[in-house]
C-alpha cells in the first residue's frame, strides 16, 4: 500500500512542477504529517524530492529527475480510452485505474503538455443519463464488468416477469443506454457442451438490474469471436427493440406545428416514416397513421401536443383525451 502510494507521490511531483504538502494530501488521501515521512523515506531512498519552505514552499524533484515507472498496466490501458466517461468508470469499479493511467501518461509526456488532460477536461465532459434522472448502477455492475474485461463465463441469476431464471453467459460488452447499464452476453448453444472454444450459440442483451446474482463458471473462459462488432450489434438490436414495441397503431390529424413536434415526443423513427408521405390539406394538416407502444404510453406522449394533435382512432384513445381536454378547460373557465 505504501509502495504504491510513494510511486504515485513520484509520479505527481514528475508531472508538475511543484506541490504543496496540503495538494500531495488531498491527491494521496493522507495527512501532511504522512507526506512529510514519505518525502523524507523517498530521499533516502535516492529520489531526489527537494522541499520549498516558506508560505509559496512545495516539493518537487530536482536535477531533472525521471522515473522509469509509467508503462501502463493493462487494465489502466483499457480504463484510460474510457476515461471521457467519468461516471461510467466510477460505477464499473474503474476509476483508480484509470486516475493511474492518466497520472501515468501525464508524467511521460513533454512538460509543454503537461496540461493537456486539464486543457481536455476543461473543454469536454460527457454526461450520459437523460434530465430528470436518478438512476442508480446496479450493484453486481463492477462483477459483470470483471467478467468483462477477462472474458469469464458466468452463471447469471435474473428476473423475468414473475420467475428467476439462471443462465450460463459469455459476457461480451457492456453498453451505457440514457442511464442504463445493459449486457451483450452470448449464450452458448447447449450442444456444444462445456467447450469454451466452440464459438456457437446465439447473442441476447440484458439489463443488468435485473440480475440478481452472478458468479464465475469456475475458472472457464470463453474464446472471443473477432468478429463481433459492440457498436453494430448494439444498433442492430436498438433498432430492433423499437420497431418490436411498437404493438399498435393510432390515427392522427396534426397542425403544421403539431407535425414538426410529433418525433420529440414518440418513436423519432417512427413519427418520421410516417409523416413522409403524409399530404397536407387545404390548412396544412395531416392524417397519418402512427405505431405506438400502446394506448396509455400514447395517451401520455399525444397529450403534450395539446390542441396541435386530433385523435381520430382508436376510439378509447380519443375518448381518454376528450374526457382531459373537457377537465382542462373546466379548471381554466
């Protein structure tokens, strides 16, 4: 532990300038008191860290000092290509490795650029959930990124409608969806046996929430097809997903105001394709005939369109907001 924190000390001083004991505390999590010892321990050990008295005192290195110890471990390799992602990190259990792979390439790099990753992180931040949303990770997200990470089979305990289901899992990816953590995982075709090099069975996606346990295959590990592509299957599947819920069907006149709000509101795919070859009349409005999930999921999207939408169908539809739109105008008299 120690070890590791005077390799991170070095490594800090190597990067910057200079630091005070209070900066080296904070960084390290540790009090003044232990960064004086580790200053002193690292002296005598040959590292020259040179200590600034005074109010605008510091530590730093002198004579040019660098260290050898900034090759990049694999797993700070993989975490730093994700590390525009911080929120990401930090629920998969990655964020120390990769506060470690920047530190690292931080101190290998040129001192004119010592302040790219600050530059950066000025200038670009990513904040994946939608507005209004507190949604918390799942707590088995860091095992099943592990699992991840070192392509181990699990066993994958979930719930589906009112039962528990186990299923072995070859966990491939892990995608972040508006907030939602989900499991690219194949299935091994059971034919196969307990061969992890068969490479057959079929792709599924989970939302890892809904697990409520997982635990290694003992100590198996599966081959990797190099030909699966993440993002591809990810969008192959997205799109599947919409165009599967999309169970039923409502009939709508639309302003020209309610037509250019309708895709913000629904399926964006679906409001576009069918707007496409909708004719306006003499007015500027149009019929069309649009896929929704279903009457109560429509009732609550079409509402906020207001007196820019006219359900012609199906009949209960049209009847919930009727019966609305005659509370409201009661409430506004």
């Amino acid at each position: 532990m120690r070890a590791a924190r005077l390799i991170k000390m070095v490594l800090l001083l190597q990067s910057r300038a200079s630091m005070t004991a209070a900066e080296l505390a904070e960084e390290l999590e540790v009090s003044e008191r232990t960064i004086t010892r580790d200053a002193q321990a690292l002296s005598e050990a040959g590292v020259p860290v040179y200590a600034d008295r005074g109010r605008t005192g510091g530590y730093r290195l002198i004579g040019g000092y660098r260290t050898r110890l900034t090759g990049l471990a694999r797993s700070e390799a993989e975490a730093l290509f994700l590390s525009g992602v911080p929120g990401a990190l930090r629920e998969m259990g990655l964020e120390d490795a990769a506060s470690a792979a920047r530190l690292k390439v931080s101190a290998a790099l040129l001192p004119s650029l010592r302040d790219a990753s600050q530059s950066a992180a000025q200038r670009f931040h990513l904040d994946a959930p939608g507005w209004f949303k507190e949604t918390p990770a799942p707590a088995l997200l860091p095992a099943v990124a592990d699992a991840v990470w070192d392509d181990r089979r699990l066993i994958a305990r979930y719930r589906r409608q009112d039962s528990e289901v186990a299923r072995e899992l070859e966990p491939y990816g892990l995608v972040l969806k508006a907030g939602v953590w989900y499991l690219c995982a194949r299935v091994p075709d059971p034919t196969s046996g307990s061969d992890p090099t068969s490479g057959s069975g079929s792709y599924r996606v989970y939302r890892i929430d809904r697990f409520t346990s997982v635990e290694p295959h003992g100590e198996s590990r599966f081959v990797r097809d190099e030909d699966f592509d993440l993002p591809g299957f990810w969008e192959e599947r997205a799109a599947q997903f919409a165009r599967a819920i999309l169970r039923d069907q409502a009939v709508l006149r639309l302003s020209p105001d309610g037509a250019r709000q309708l895709p913000y509101v629904t399926n964006r795919a679906a409001a576009h394709e069918a707007l496409a070859d909708a004719e306006p009349d003499e007015r500027g409005w149009v019929t069309i005939t649009l896929p929704v999930e279903s009457t109560v999921v429509a009732y609550s999207q079409l509402l906020t369109l207001g007196p820019e939408a006219e359900v012609l169908g199906p009949p209960e539809l049209r009847d919930r907001l009727a019966a609305t739109a005659t509370r409201m105008a009661a409430l506004y008299r």
